[in-house]
C-alpha cells in the first residue's frame, strides 16, 4: 500500500482555473466531449488494470499499457511551467519541449513502477464540483481490502473543450509544493540540463526498448 501512496504522491500536478462560464458541463456533457469525472475514472479503471496483471507484466509493458491515456489526459506542459516556476521562463521553447518529454515520461513510469500488484484496492468517485474561481474538483477515495478509505482529490481544467488533470492531492497533500520546492533546491546547485538528465535517469528501468511491442 505504501508503493501506491508513494504513486500518487509522486503525481506533480498543480492547482488552476477554468472558466466559471464552465459549471454546467462539470459533471454532464461537455459538446459530446469526455467529463472530467470520466477523464479521472478512465484512470482509476487503467491503474486497477496494471495492478491485477502486475504479476505477468514487466515495468516496461505497464508503462506501454498507461502512455496514451496519461499523456492525453493531464496537461504536462502547463504543469511543467507551473513546476518550474521562474526557470521555465528562462528556458527556450526546444529545452521546454524536453523537459515537458522528461517530465512526462518520468511520471508514467513512476504509476508503472508502483502500481504493480493488487490486493483488493478500489477506487470510489464521492462526487465533483466547482469552487468559485472555477476550479473543478472530482473527490475520489481509494478503498483498502480491510476498508479503509484514503482521499484522493483530482482537480481538472477544460482546456479546449477537454478536461485534463491538473492537480492531485492525497490525504489533503497535493504534491505540487514539494516537487517545485524540489526541483528549485536542485536548481540552485545544477542546470536544467542536469534536472532533466535526472527525470531520464528515473524513469529508465520502466522505459520500453525502442522497437519494442511489448
């Protein structure tokens, strides 16, 4: 339990408005688009899936099997900008693009890693709404075998016409604050070259083979 904990800790993700103009499409249709409650359970749905076959697939395959939906569903170059805070704006457009690739790359490999067995967990969406700036807030909790029940807050941004995951927070922690607080003590002593290296180096195990299918 302690390795999905750390999972969803390691999820950086930050806190932003959306239009308050957006209240109605929170939970309903969104112009035949997915709802942020749906972006949030698809997620829940793939993670259970790399749980249960945890056991007959390797870091690499479940980094394969979680890509596509994590890419397409958080926004990572708006939460590398916000992670980064003053270096982003130092940085050119190419080194923002790999370090958006590292970053993106690190985080999908993290779930890989840690979400990798199962025993009897759940997930359960307690319900969704919308703060006064217009934030979207899905309230999840994840449901131990014995009952216990841990919260799990998403908050989503229409973006286009799309919701994507923004934030997260467990236990009441979003881990926004410790990672950009970790990422500027390192950069006080190191380049931008040297973080991403870093983002590169952790997700490497969990990386498939290029031309590999599996």
């Amino acid at each position: 339990m302690k390795k999905i904990l750390t999972a969803v800790l390691l999820s950086c993700f930050v806190m932003l408005q959306a239009s308050p103009g957006l209240a109605e499409d929170a939970r309903g249709s969104n112009d035949g688009n997915t709802t942020a409650v749906q972006v949030v359970e698809g997620l829940h749905q793939l993670l259970l899936k790399a749980m249960k076959t945890g056991k007959d697939t390797s870091c690499p395959e479940r980094f394969r099997m979680l890509q596509t939906y994590i890419l397409k569903s958080f926004d990572f170059p708006l939460i590398s900008r916000i992670v980064l805070g003053r270096y982003w704006r130092k940085m050119d457009e190419k080194k923002r693009h790999e370090f958006v690739e590292a970053f993106s790359r690190m985080t999908i490999a993290t779930y890989a890693e840690r979400f990798d067995s199962y025993s009897g967990e759940s997930f359960k969406t307690k319900g969704s709404s919308l703060d006064p700036r217009g934030h979207l807030r899905v309230e999840t909790v994840l449901v131990k075998k014995d009952g216990e029940q841990i919260s799990l807050d998403y908050t989503c941004r229409n973006t286009g016409g799309h919701w994507k995951i923004v934030s997260v927070s467990a236990r009441g922690v979003n881990d926004l604050s410790l990672k950009r607080a970790d990422y500027s003590s390192f950069l006080k002593r190191h380049t931008i070259d040297e973080l991403i290296a870093k983002l590169k180096d952790q997700a490497q195990k969990c990386i498939p083979p290029k031309g590999s299918k599996r």
